[in-house]
C-alpha cells in the first residue's frame, strides 16, 4: 500500500474512530458483561446478549457490501457475533482472515480512582476509561474499521470474519464447540489477527509470539472435624496451614519462586531468547519500571532479561484466593478445621498442561503428611501458544507499518497471560499466520481498578492491521 493509499487508511481510521467507535464503546463499557465464570446466571441477567445486541447493531450500520452479521448459539453455551464480509476482486483464493475479540468481562473489583468506576466510560487525557474498553471491548471495532479503511483507500483483503466471543475471561470453554460447529462455515484459514493482547509500550506495535499455558487447581487440606481451641489442640493436631504449606514446597522453591515439577518446564528456544534481548534492548527499564512495587520491594531478579524469560516461558505459581480463615480482626484463639488455596500456575507456551495438571495432582496428594485429608476442585488446563516463523509478506508489512505509522521498528513480546483461542487455532490452522497485537499496555490496568485504552495508540494499531490485511490480499 503505498504512502497516498496510507494516509487515505490513516483518515478513515481517526475518522471512524472519532464520529462512531468512541461513542459506541463508551456505551459497551456501561454493559456490565461478565463472563460467565463470574456470572453463573449470564443467560437470565441479560449482559452478555445485551453487549452482543449492541457491537451487532453497531456492525449493522457499516453497511459493508455483501456483508453477513449472524449471532451464533449453541445451547447451553454463551454465544459468538459473527460478521463475515467476502472479498473484494481478485482476493478471493486468499482464503479467510479471522478476527478475534471477545465482549466479556472481568469483574469490576473495588478501588477505582476518584471520578472513576468500572461501569462508568469516562475519557480523560487520551484514554476511555471503563471494565472492557482495553480488554478487550475495543477489537471488535478496531478490526471493523481496519477493514472499512481498506475499502475506502481502494485496497484489497480476502474473505474477512470477525469473530467475538463472550467466554475468554472464563478460559474460552465454549470456543472448541464453535470452531467445530463453524468449522465449514470458516473455511481455509490463512490469516490470523488477534487484538487482546499488547506490549511494554505506546511508542511501537508489538506483536506477541507466545502466550503461556495454565493449570489452576483448588486444594483443601481438612485436619478436623470440628474446629478446636488451639491451646488445647495445637502440638497435638497438625495445623492445616502448615501441612498445605509443606505441600507447596514440593511444587515450588519458597526461596526463588523456581516451580520443581519437571512437567511444568521446558526449553527455551533460541529464537525466543534472542526475542527478548531485543525487547529489553529496545526499551531498558520498561519491565522493571511497568510494575508499581511497594516501597522496597525489588523484582524477583535484577537481569531484565531474566525477568522477561520468567514472565514469558517459565512456569510461575501464584496463590491467587483463600478460604477457611478469618479477616484478623474477628480470629479467635482457634484451630481451624481446613484451609484452601487457589493455585494458579502460569505454564511454558509448549508445556503440556494436561501432563502438568497431573503431575500438580499427583505431588499434592501421594504421601501427605499426617495423613491429612487432601480435596482437589476447581481444576483446569490449557495449553499456551507459540508463534509459527512469519511468512516474508507478513514480515514486509509489519516493517513497513512499523516505519509509516509508528516511526519504529516492531517489538515482540512473549506473554504471560493465556488466550485459549490462539492455542486452539495454532492446532487447527497450522499454516495460518498470526499477528496477535492490540492496545494493552504494561499499566493499562486489566483485570484491576482503572482499567482503560489508550485512544491514540488503539488506532495506531487499527492503521496497522489494515495495511497488514491488504498486504495479505496481495501476497
């Protein structure tokens, strides 16, 4: 696409984004759309059809030539909004590009800033504040408008589906059943973009090449009965706290953080490796300085190039909930039957999670001590995601836009996070490209208080994936 074409993108793209995506997201971000892990009840609280209703009536007034826009159900599963648009002239053996996104929602948690809140879209300063604006209720229209962009610059792209799913917040459980379901329908996949994901900055795009796998299992460690005074049981009855704690420590080094199970790790390819020199090359301090310790807290280890190896393709345990202890205020002198944890492992892109969910099984519940009872629930797997080398047309595009619309070279990322969708698609379409990118930034506050998009950059990423779609058409 060349540079007259490019500022044709680049209008359209501001012009859409100004006059019909800011309005209309402000209004998804007031949809409180939770996924349905946190909303048991999504199908009679209504959020989720009415965030689907809305994005689809937003599609509707595009009035792309020939387009489809459908909303697929399969009963007892949350739905997915289609929009399928076919290609222009010449591109229709390109096969199809599929566009992702999702419309859930985390849960909008407690201590958002003065002026602020999660259902409440407030721009400020060149960013939409809202639960959902970043993560990740902006992709759907993003990719809309990268493709309106095309049209009016006279490009070209192959058959396009925008696909968006209301379960990724809840691990994607119900995305197996509708790429089977749609599997026909979808055709020869050839390209793959996903916008819920971003980088460690706002200066250049980045684009992430693996994505880690998790386990999450809940463990119960029950000792009594009936709970009993603890200076009459303690010395004589084990504490459940510390037996679960002796538990942990055959999964994970207390001291370094290193998890022990052989099944949860992996070689580090080269080419990752070198990936992350870069990135910490490109942007020294930008790892470091993207978390808000407290005080003195120092990161795990000083070498960021560590750091991002940790985060990217290491496996990590985080004790994410608890129960069965009380707030300190109303503890009384007291031995408490059980104790449960919420273990959440992040896990290497190429580990097996299923093997490592049973190797996680097996440590926390052979020869425990004291004879303790051990309850397992909440259990889950999911592979990761590493990216296939890119096609030379890909390459070329992505340097170019690199060039013409952010005036830097590209950046890639291995994420720490998990999007199911892309491991399921990297094992259904193993010659699709990918460009996973989007305009999540290292304080754009997903999942937590203050969530919110940075406009600007957002459509810097709409321009991008516009051109990168022509080139795809051409290739």
């Amino acid at each position: 696409m060349g540079r007259v074409e490019l500022e044709s993108v680049k209008n359209s793209v501001r012009r859409t984004w100004a006059d019909d995506i800011l309005p209309s997201l402000s209004t998804l971000v007031s949809i409180p759309a939770l996924s349905p892990v946190f909303d048991p009840r999504w199908a009679e609280t209504g959020h989720l059809d009415a965030a689907v209703e809305h994005v689809k009536g937003w599609l509707a007034e595009r009035d792309l030539p020939g387009a489809s826009i459908d909303v697929v159900r399969l009963p007892g599963r949350s739905p997915v909004l289609l929009l399928d648009v076919p290609a222009t002239e010449g591109a229709e053996d390109k096969g199809t590009v599929l566009m992702y996104g999702h419309l859930d929602k985390q849960p909008p948690v407690g201590g958002w800033s003065d002026g602020l809140g999660p259902w409440t879209p407030v721009v400020r300063d060149g960013r939409l504040y809202g639960r959902g604006a970043a993560d990740d209720g902006y992709a759907g229209y993003a990719a809309t408008a990268a493709l309106t962009a095309v049209r009016e610059a006279g490009g070209s792209h192959a058959r396009i589906v925008v696909l968006l799913e209301t379960g990724e917040e809840s691990g994607s459980p119900d995305l197996p059943a509708y790429l089977d379901h749609l599997s026909e329908r979808l055709g020869r996949v050839t390209l793959v973009v996903c916008l819920d994901s971003g980088g460690n900055d706002y200066e250049r795009l980045w684009l992430t090449t693996s994505l880690r796998g998790l386990a999450q299992v809940h463990v119960t460690v029950r000792v009594l009965e009936t709970a009993q005074h603890s200076g009459m049981a303690s010395g004589i009855v084990p504490s459940s706290f510390r037996v679960l704690r002796t538990l942990l420590d055959r999964l994970e080094d207390s001291e370094t953080g290193a998890v022990k199970l052989a099944e949860c790790n992996v070689e580090i390819p080269a080419n990752r490796v070198a990936e992350a020199r870069a990135t910490v090359e490109a942007a020294p301090g930008s790892i470091i300085g993207s978390m808000p310790l407290h005080g003195a807290t120092r990161p795990v280890v000083e070498d960021e190039l560590e750091l991002v190896l940790n985060n990217s393709w290491r496996p990590t345990l985080s004790v994410i909930g608890a129960s069965g202890m009380p707030d300190p205020a109303e503890a009384g002198n007291v031995l408490r039957t059980a104790t449960t944890l919420a273990l959440s492992f992040r896990l290497p892109p190429t580990a097996d999670s299923k093997a490592a969910l049973d190797a996680i099984t097996k440590a926390l519940t052979s020869d425990v001590p004291y004879g303790a009872t051990v309850e397992l629930s909440g259990m889950e797997a999911a592979d990761g995601w590493n990216a296939p080398e890119l096609a030379p047309w890909l390459a070329e595009a992505l340097a170019k836009a690199s060039d013409e619309i952010f005036g830097k070279p590209w950046g890639t990322v291995g994420l720490g996070g998990s999007i199911p969708f892309m491991g399921l698609l990297g094992e259904k379409y193993p010659e699709a490209q990918f460009v996973v990118t989007g305009a999540l930034g290292p304080d754009s506050n997903a999942h937590v208080p203050d969530e919110w998009l940075h406009l600007d950059y957002a459509q810097r990423v709409t321009e991008t994936i516009a051109t990168v779609i022509d080139a795809h058409a051409r290739s």
